[in-house]
C-alpha cells in the first residue's frame, strides 16, 4: 500500500511455513513498488500485465539466469532432480520457479519442466539432506517481524522514557521480562529520571510560625 499524502510505502507478508513462498510474495510486491502500479482499487486479477510482470521480476531477482547457466556448468554429473534441489537450495526459491529457469537456460525441455515443476522443497530437503537447514527456514519465516524502523523508533522512546517495556514487547510478540533481560544485556537502559525539585537545596526557603498552631493545642489541651 501507499499512502497518498506522504508517500510512504507498507509492505507487509503473512508468516508461514513456506519460506521460499514468502521471499517469493516479498519480491513480488517489491516489483509493484519499483514499477509504482498504485491504484486506489484492490487486485483480485492475477493474470493481469502488472501482476505478470510483478512475477517475471520476482524471478529474476530471485533466481538470476547468469547464476543457473553456472550451476548448469559446474554440475554436468547431477541428475536432474539433484540439480533442482542444488537450485532451490542455493537461490532460496520454489521447485517451480527454479524448473522455469533451468528451462529458460535450455537445461529442461517443456516436458522436463512440466515434470519438475510438481516437486515440492520439503520433499527436495528430505531427498537430499537439508531438512536441517529448511525447517531453519521454515522457523524464520513463521517468526512474527515488527517493522525495523518503528522498532528502532520505540526502542529509542523506552532509552527517554517515552515508550513503555511493554510497548516494545507487545510489537514483537514477546514476554516483557524476556525483552527487558535482551535489552539489559546489550547495555539498553532507559536514564535515570530526576524531577527538578528533587534535590533538597533546589526548595525554596520557606517560613513557618507555629504560633498559632501552639495556641490552638493549647485550647484544646485547656478543654
């Protein structure tokens, strides 16, 4: 989204399990931002021109055609489904995006390509033994982000005593005392406060007659 007064861009991608999904999406929408395809009505077509070229951008992004011939170069003795996975896991993308492009540097014919494409990365990280690394992966993208600037922004109001420890940790989706102990350990802590009539000599000299008050207790002491 973009806001139309000040100009200022929102891009926000759900979390989930499919990593190379989210880096895909994130490309995407980075394409809408770079080609400015603003529009006051939401898209519910995905075929169109913009959303097309929103995905052939992503993909060369992504997966760079420059890189694949180089993998296709170097790993003349992989099977075919060796290499998707080498792919996949080097450039971070999908079965289907990386089958496009070994296509496109005449590695694949179409039918290869169709074939391919069916493959899914957690099937590819099993076969091939980087389960370790993708379910990493899969920890990383489901990991709720708070926007980096708004964070860095509430923390620095927390070191003024602006912005509150909760504040911080409800942006992040984290338990108060474990932001706090974070922050503590690298140094982070609010300065001190001191109201500028809290020091004893700053008060002002002030003049009390108990005359009356002594006389007052002396009636009631008469009664």
């Amino acid at each position: 989204m973009r806001h139309k007064d000040r100009g200022t861009v929102y891009l926000a991608v759900a979390r989930t399990l499919n990593p190379m999904r989210q880096r895909s999406t994130l490309a995407h929408e980075l394409a809408h931002v770079v080609f400015q395809d603003w529009t006051d009505e939401p898209q519910v077509d995905s075929s169109g021109s913009a959303e097309v070229r929103a995905n052939t951008f992503a993909r060369h992004l992504l997966l760079p055609l420059t890189g694949v011939r180089e993998m296709v170069a170097t790993e003349r003795d992989c099977d075919e489904l060796s290499l998707l996975s080498k792919v996949v896991q080097r450039y971070l993308v999908s079965p289907s995006m990386a089958a496009i492009s070994l296509e496109q540097v005449g590695y694949l014919d179409c039918e290869g390509k169709r074939r391919l494409k069916s493959e899914t990365t957690p099937r590819l990280a099993a076969r091939f033994g980087w389960s370790d690394q993708y379910k990493a992966l899969q920890n990383e993208s489901n990991h709720r982000r708070a926007p980096q600037r708004l964070l860095a922004w509430a923390i620095a109001g927390y070191l003024q005593n602006v912005i509150s420890i909760q504040t911080i940790a409800t942006l992040r989706g984290l338990d108060v005392d474990l932001v706090e102990d974070e922050l503590n350990g690298a140094g982070l802590i609010p300065t001190g406060m001191k109201p500028i009539w809290s020091d004893p000599a700053d008060l002002p000299e002030i003049s009390i007659d108990l005359g009356e008050l002594d006389a007052d207790l002396g009636d009631s002491d008469a009664g």
